[in-house]
C-alpha cells in the first residue's frame, strides 16, 4: 500500500437515507473533486473556504450528465481526521447516487479504500495511536450508552495515556539498569536493588489493577452472553419476554414447546446483553427436542453468565441436581420462579448443591422479583468496585493479553532482582515488559498485526 496515493469509499450505510457521503482522501483529493464538482457560483472547490460546504452538482466530464445535486467540503491537511487532504460529497442518499459518485470519482484517478483505511491512515499519520483507533470500531459498535462512553474516552486517549504513563515508569527504571549495567566493575548496591524492587512492584500493581477491568470492559464492548436453562416448563420463556417487555417466545403450559434457540439483545442499566432462551434440558426421546436440549448444552458452555431457573412449587428433580452440577464452576444466578404458588422446593438443598451462588425468588405471573434480578446482574458485571465513569477501562481481547504478558515479564524481572542476578537478565525482563505495553498503543506491533487489525473495520471508515 502505498501511502501517498487517493483512496474513496462510500462512508455512510447501504441503503435509503437522507444524505450519503462519499469520502476522499489523499494528495489528489482536492484535483479529482474539481474535477467532476461544478460550483453554482461558477468558482472551483480549492477556491472556496476552507471546511464550508459549497452547493452544486457533481458531473460527470466526458457525457456533461449532472448525476446529483450535491453539497460538497474540502478540508486541507494536516488538519484533517486522515491528516491528509480530504474531500466529502454529500448527495441524495440511495444506492444509485452514492454508487455513481464514487464510480465517477475512482475513474478520476482514486482508489477504492481497503477496510478502516481512512482510520488506519489517521494511525500511521501519527493523529491517534492503535488503541485509539480501535475505540473507533467500539464506538460505531457499542450498544449501550455506558458502552459508547468508555469507546470515547478510549478515543480520547484515556487508556492510552494510562499505559503511556506506565511504560514511562518502566524507561525510568531501565535507565537505572543501564547505568548499573555501564559501571558493571563495581559491586550493585542494595539502594539500587532496593529501588529497581520498590518501582517495579508499584508498576505491577497499576498493570493488575488495569488488568481487573478487562472482564467488565469485554462485556461493556461484546455484551455479556447470558442463557436461561433449567428443565421444561419452569418459566423460561416467560422470563425472557419479561425482560425483553414484549411477547417475543411463545409460552404454554405445555413441556417442551421452546424447541430451537431464541437470542435477542437487551440493554439492562447500561450493559449491553445477548439473551438466550434455550429448550428445557431433559431426557426425551423426541428427535426435535432432543436436537434443541443439545443446543442448550452447547450454549451453556459458551456462556458468560447463565440464569437457572427452579419452579417453587416443584420438588427437585434429577434433571434439576443435574444442571446444578454442571452450574458449579460457572457464574450463575438462580431463579426461584412461581413463588405466587405454594412453595414445595427445598432450598436447603439448592444450597447444599450452589454454595454462593445467588439466588432470587421471583414470580413471573405476579412480576415480582424482575428489579432484584436486574440489580444482582448489574453488581455482578460490575463487582461493586468498578464505576465506569472515572475508571480507565480494558474492553479489547488484544489489550487484556499484551497486558498478561507485561506483567508475566515483569513478575519475572522481580524474581530476578529478588534473586540479585545480573543486571543484563533483570533488563530482559524490563524491556519485554515495556515492549508488550507498546503492543496496546502500536508503537512495537508489526505490519502485519495492523493490517490484521484494520482488516476488521467497516470500508468508509
């Protein structure tokens, strides 16, 4: 790719709207836009001010055929989202205007732009760092608003300058080492053995304390994958179509009438879910069923939380011992449902089984219970020590892991100073340390990693 040359795309979504907006970028932007753009006062685009919209239509050169009333702004470098200069046309919005235009504007000399080209210029320009430019894609993609909050300020850089300010305290304690490592005839002291340990203890602590974010951040980003089991007829369906406060799966007194899968998104108190309503998990000899209770199991394991439901006016079951036991080692919360009914469960024994595990007793029929549920799902995400409001957060896979490795390396650098071996081995440890944090922001990845990171993004972006 070369980086100098005039890319396009259409930057707004397929299909009917108001307006589209076909973006330009590159040293030839303003020249092509001349091109086929023809002012209603006659004068040339570069002729106009700077980041003002001029009225005209776009006209294609050879045919003199207007193809679309249009408003047209020129922005010039570097003061731009690309820091290149950039063109944007906005016409009639539909399929047919946006495609002719930005047909016209490739045959002018453009290229067609690869996926998140116009961010990944911004990046290799130097006008955002990598970590930035992946909060671009949170930010179109976030659900919620507490999700679209954390995407902003990761775009505003707050969790770049927090690993900046890291990596910061890290080069102070490699210059350290250095020194020692120049004046290696004499014997280390302890002082600097004792700082080189003080430092990078407190350096480990801010990593893990970042780190301990990553959980709610993923989910705040991706949505927490929830699913509903528990065995035929004890509310689940119900329970769905409670929070989703519409009749979205159908509900009988009958066993077994959820056969297939039902997922929907939902926004609870800001945090973004995939809901799963999955077929009661029982022994059946129906083929159907049977192929949607293996569905369940499979969702289940892919779960992040799963809400499992009992009917209170039911003994335990062996199906129900069952799916506790398969519960256990994941994060759960139980749903006593029917408690408007006489009560017959033995929630000893629900204990016995769960331990911790939460456990609320609702009624579906009555609609008790639903608030308790949503504020145990939200301190649950949440852990009650995280406010996303003024706390840097880790929402990116690829963030979480450079993360481990930094401190891994760092952990190992410890033991080496706690070991007093050689200053040469306790830079290693240092450097890769500062390395894999240079991972998060970009300033130690490969080509090959960006490419693979900007391949994800949506074109036009």
């Amino acid at each position: 790719m070369f980086i100098d040359d005039t890319i396009a795309a259409i930057a707004t979504a397929p299909g009917e709207a108001g307006v589209g907006i076909i973006r330009i970028s590159g040293n030839d932007a303003i020249e092509i836009a001349n091109g086929i753009f023809k002012s209603k006062s006659g004068k040339k685009l570069k002729e106009a001010d700077i980041r003002r919209l001029v009225y005209g239509h776009i006209v294609d050169p050879k045919t003199q055929e207007v193809i679309d009333e249009v408003l047209v702004v020129y922005m010039r470098a570097p003061y731009t989202y690309t820091r290149e200069d950039i063109v944007e046309v906005n016409c009639h919005g539909g399929i047919i205007p946006v495609k002719r235009i930005l047909q016209l504007i490739l045959r002018m000399g453009a290229r067609m732009a690869e996926a998140g080209e116009f961010t990944k210029r911004a990046f290799l320009n130097g006008r955002i760092d990598l970590a930035q430019a992946e909060a671009v894609m949170d930010l179109i993609s976030a659900k919620t608003d507490t999700g679209f909050g954390v995407a902003l300020d990761q775009l505003e850089g707050s969790l770049s300058k927090e690993v900046e300010g890291i990596r910061n305290e890290i080069l102070q304690l490699l210059a350290h080492i250095e020194v020692s490592i120049d004046f290696s005839e004499e014997d280390v002291d302890e002082v600097t053995l004792d700082y080189l340990l003080e430092g990078s203890k407190a350096v480990k602590e801010k990593m893990i304390k970042l780190h301990e974010t990553a959980e709610t951040g993923k989910i705040l980003r991706e949505g927490l994958n929830t699913v509903i089991i528990g065995k035929p007829n004890v509310g689940k369906s119900s329970l769905l179509n409670a929070l989703l406060k519409e009749s979205r799966a159908i509900v009988t007194e009958i066993p077994g009438t959820t056969r297939d899968i039902i997922e929907e998104q939902l926004n609870i108190k800001g945090i973004p879910i995939r809901l799963v309503d999955t077929a009661g998990i029982r022994d059946t000899d129906d083929i159907v069923e049977k192929i949607g209770v293996d569905k369940s199991k499979e969702f289940f394991n892919k779960a992040d939380l799963v809400i499992f439901m009992l009917d209170s006016s039911r003994e335990l079951t062996q199906e129900d011992i069952e799916i506790m036991e398969m519960i256990k080692i994941k994060k759960a919360i139980v749903l006593v449902n029917k408690t408007d009914l006489p009560q017959i469960l033995d929630l000893s024994k629900v204990y016995d089984i769960l331990g911790e595990k939460n456990v609320i007793k609702i009624s579906l029929m009555e609609k008790t219970g639903l608030s308790e549920l949503e504020d145990t799902l939200v301190d649950m995400v949440y852990k009650g020590d995280i406010k996303t409001k003024d706390h840097i957060m880790v929402t990116n896979i690829r963030h979480k892991n450079a993360l481990e490795r930094a401190i891994i390396s760092l952990e190992e650098g410890i033991e080496a100073i706690n070991k007093k071996l050689a200053m040469d081995f306790i830079e290693v440890d240092f450097k890769n340390t500062w390395d894999y944090l240079g991972e998060i922001t970009g300033d130690t990845v490969g080509e090959d990693l960006i490419d693979h990171i900007f391949a994800n993004f949506c074109i036009g972006k």
